[in-house]
C-alpha cells in the first residue's frame, strides 16, 4: 500500500471569513499598555530602595571596617626587644588587679 496516495493531500485548516479586516483593531484592543495605579508604582519602588539599603546594611556588619593600626616606633620596639614575655605578663595581671581593686573600692 503506498502512503502517499492513502492520506488526503488538501490542507485541512481554514482561515475564517473576514478575519483580516478587523485583525489592526483586535490586535490594538489586546496589546493596549497596561497602566498601574501609582500606589503600585511607588510601592515598587520602595521595596527596591529597602533591598538595596538592606544590602548596604549587610554589608556594612558582614565586613566590618578595622581601624588602622600603628606602627610601632623605634624607641618602642627597643624597650619591647628589653622586656621578656613572664615579666609583661606579670606587669599586666598586676595591672589589671589593681584597676579592678581600686574600681571596686570606688564603688564601697
């Protein structure tokens, strides 16, 4: 059986009577711009303005900005090279003792 003469060769599909006539016009009416009201717009563009202030926001607590720190001078990097670590470390614990005592005696 050969196929090309079983199936009917015709196109099967119609264009309706008078449809281009009034095509410019339908086209028209479904493509008209759509228009917001402008609480909406407004609306929009607030929630843009908090996204980016909430992004600034976040980024300013995320990556924290450090102060600089200063180099030491010479004269101090001399009397630190003097010092060993045990004798800072018990000048400063006796430091702290005595600010905490002293705040504590302020207090009484």
């Amino acid at each position: 059986m050969d196929l090309n003469n079983y199936f009917d060769k015709s196109n099967p599909f119609t264009v309706p009577e008078n449809y281009f006539q009034d095509f410019q016009a339908k086209m028209e009416r479904m493509t008209r711009p759509v228009t917001f009201p402008w609480y909406r717009q407004v609306r929009s563009w607030a929630a843009i303005a908090a996204a980016v202030a909430g992004i600034v926001i976040g980024t300013h607590f995320m990556f924290p900005t450090q102060p600089a720190v200063q180099p030491l001078t010479e004269e101090e990097n001399y009397v630190l090279s003097q010092v060993d670590e045990p004798a800072l470390a018990d000048y400063l614990a006796s430091m702290d003792q005595s600010t905490t005592s002293s705040s504590s005696q302020e207090t009484k």
